[in-house]
C-alpha cells in the first residue's frame, strides 16, 4: 500500500475512534442532564430497562421467545410479591430494542409496576408488540448508553437503576461495553447480563473483531467481563431454547429483590432458585 493510501487509512480510522468517543461524551452529557429536568411522580424501589437484542443474528422464533419470556415473567405470582415487599412497593420499568451502533428502538415507555394488575397489563403490552429486527452489527456499549439515557427522562425518583440487557454476541460496534459499563457504574447504574449462550444459537454467528464466533462458555464469560457491572451485578446465561422462561424469571427475581433486600425478604413460597 503506498503511503498516501496509508495516510488516508490511518485519518479514517482516526475520525472514526474520535465519532465513538464523542458519542459516548454526548450520550453521558444525556444523562447527566436528563437527571436534572425529570419530573418525580412517584418514587419507586427499582427503575429497570430491559435492552433486548433483536440483531439480525437473533431469529424470529428466538425474538418471539425472549418477548414472550418477559411477558410470562412478569405474569409469575412471585414477581408481584417480591414487588410487594420492596419499601415503596412498586416499580418502574422500560424497554428497549437494540443492534447496531445507531439502532435502538424504545418500545415500551417508563410503567409503573405495583399490584398483579399493573403487572399483567404490562405483560400484555409486551406480548402485543411483534418483535423488531434490526441490523448493522452488534453495539452492546451504545445499547448501554441508550439505556442509560432512559433513566434520565425517567418520571420516578428513588430506587436502584438497573440495566438488564441480554445478548447472543460479542461487541463488534461502537464503544467498548466495558468502558462504557464503568462510567454507568461509576453513576450508580447496575448492568446485569442475559447472554444466549446454546450453541445451535451461535452457529454461523461471526460477532467477534477477528471474524471468529464466541464459544457459549466464552460468551458468558465475556458478559461477564466485558458487560455487566455494579453492586451486586450478576450474568444469568439461557442455555436453551426452552430455558427462556426459567432464566429471565429468575433474574428478574433477583433484580427486584436486590442484592440487600434478597436474604431478608425471600419467602419459601417465592421458589426461589439458587444461582
């Protein structure tokens, strides 16, 4: 390659890091700002976005799975007791669509959740909605910043602020997820993961920088590393198709009962699982 091509290359690349940084700037600045102007109507135990992976690796039958998995959750008798005995018994959830750097799709606005009702009306709006596709890659950092930004524009006040994105991928777009994760800590944000991990999901999945596919173990393991962060953050992989249910109950169990709240308020009637 000769030199001016060398240049060109090199001043691409530049520009390129430079946009994503000033991305990342801009989406905290969001934030920071969105904080200030929310209006509190009423405050709540946990405010909660759900950031979905609806990338084109995703098919519609596991699109329709992970929609389904959240909309049967919050249906589950133990979710609204765990709601129940938080101190202000309620809380405040959103949901995000996300896939490539510029794709991320709000779909369900801030809804608070606080008696059976309100959580079988939510779980009916999930289930109405069709799941999205969306492409260009797979930004788990900018899904984060997103989802970040919600808590700004969020109504309710109080409460643990908890992202609960799930992905079958590594990043290949935009920010680093892990730089991205420790700011969000570093502003009380808890990331808790979901990564899809069975293999027939994988296969013919190319996600990594390198061109290579994760293996499942290593795409929990990157979740871990790479994406989830905070107090009392934790990764709950699905490893089936038929897993979908068990796990996204399961972790919403543990987000809502918190990492203080969870020896305290268990109940033997919750069915707790063990991690």
């Amino acid at each position: 390659m000769c030199p001016e091509s060398l240049s060109i290359a090199y001043s691409a690349k530049r520009i390129i890091k430079l946009s994503i940084i000033s991305a990342t700037f801009l989406c905290l600045a969001l934030l920071r700002a969105g904080e200030g102007l929310a209006q509190t109507v009423n405050p709540v135990d946990l405010q909660l976005v759900i950031a979905l992976d609806v990338s084109t690796s995703m098919d519609l039958d596991e699109r329709t799975l992970q929609r389904d998995g959240f909309a049967a959750a919050f249906r589950e008798p133990d979710i609204v007791r765990a709601i129940q005995r938080g101190p202000n018994r309620r809380i405040a959830v959103a949901v995000l669509e996300w896939a490539g750097e510029t794709r991320q799709n709000v779909i369900l606005d801030w809804t608070e959740i606080a008696d059976a009702a309100s959580a079988s009306d939510f779980a009916d709006r999930i289930e109405r909605r069709i799941p999205g596709r969306m492409a260009l890659g797979t930004a788990i950092g900018a899904a984060m910043l997103r989802a970040a930004v919600l808590f700004g524009e969020s109504p309710f006040d109080g409460g643990r602020r908890v992202i609960n994105i799930s992905g079958d991928g590594i990043n290949n777009r935009g920010p680093e997820p892990a730089i991205v994760r420790d700011r969000l800590v570093a502003r009380g944000i808890t990331i808790n993961g979901l990564p899809i991990v069975y293999k027939t999901m994988l296969e013919g999945v190319v996600d990594g920088k390198d061109g290579r596919q994760p293996r499942p173990g290593e795409l929990a393991a990157y979740f871990e590393r790479q994406v989830v962060g905070g107090y009392g953050a934790f990764v709950e992989p699905v490893f089936s198709k038929r897993d979908y249910a068990r796990a996204i109950r399961k972790k919403l169990l543990r987000e809502i009962h918190g990492p203080d709240q969870l020896a305290a308020n268990w109940h033997p009637e919750d069915g707790w699982p063990s991690r």
